[in-house]
C-alpha cells in the first residue's frame, strides 16, 4: 500500500473525534463483510475467512467498549446485539453463509445510521446550550 496513504489515514484516526472514530468503525466492518462475501462467492475461502475475522475484531471492540455502569440497559442490550452478530459472523465463516453475512450486515447498516443519527443530534443541542451562554454573541459581528 502507498506510504502516503498509511500515514493520512493514520493521521486522520489520530485526529478523529470519538463519534468520528466509531463511524469509520462501522465503515470498515462493513466494507470487510462486504469483501468477504465477494471473496466467498469467487471461492477464496482465505480472504473470506481474513474479512470476516476483521470484522469480528470491530464487533468485539465495540463489546469491550461499552461502559455499563453508564450505559445500564442500553449497553447490555448493545453487547447483547453485538455478541450475536459476532455469533452470526461465527457461523458465517464456518458454514460459509452468505445469508449470515447479509444478516450482519443489515444490523450494522441500521445501527450505523442510527449513530449518525445521535451524533448529529447531540451535536446540535451542542451548539444550541453553547449558544445560550452567549446570547448577544452574534450581534457584535452585526454592529461590525
């Protein structure tokens, strides 16, 4: 791979925000699975096997992440999920079951745009309670 490229991606998982980082996450389990089933169908069973075990490393990332005394219910149900999508890519790798793959990354898909979802959310009330610490903040440039 291009030297180039292993350094603006290194730099840009270095500078990434955490919401940004479990983005690119999702991204990357998804391109995997999405590999895997390319390489399953055109029979290289090795490559399959390599995608869908880089997948499961994102899966099990996201289960050692959560915080579960913060996140009570919602992180439990969370590891719930993500530990039967690591089951599911189990199976998929076993079996090679393209149906498992496409179950997983249905999951993923829905579970990445609901965080998208939640980042842009959390982002404008964000910007809305640091706008009510500063009220007149816009009229300074008005009168400018």
């Amino acid at each position: 791979m291009n030297p180039y490229l292993n350094q603006y991606k290194k730099s840009q998982v270095q500078t990434a925000s955490p919401e940004q980082i479990l983005i690119m996450l999702y991204d990357g389990a998804i391109r995997f699975l999405n590999q895997a089933k390319v390489h399953m169908q055109n029979k290289d069973i090795e490559q399959s096997h390599t995608n869908i075990i880089k997948a499961q490393r994102i899966l099990t990332e996201f289960m050692s992440s959560l915080d579960m005394d913060l996140g009570g219910e919602m992180a439990e149900n969370l590891f719930n999920l993500y530990e039967y999508l690591h089951h599911r890519l189990v199976q998929a790798n076993i079996k090679k079951d393209i149906e498992a793959i496409d179950e997983v990354l249905d999951h993923l898909r829905s579970l990445k745009a609901t965080w998208e979802e939640a980042i842009k959310i959390a982002s404008k009330e964000k910007e809305q309670s640091m706008g009510d610490d500063y009220p007149d903040s816009g009229s300074v440039y008005a009168s400018a």
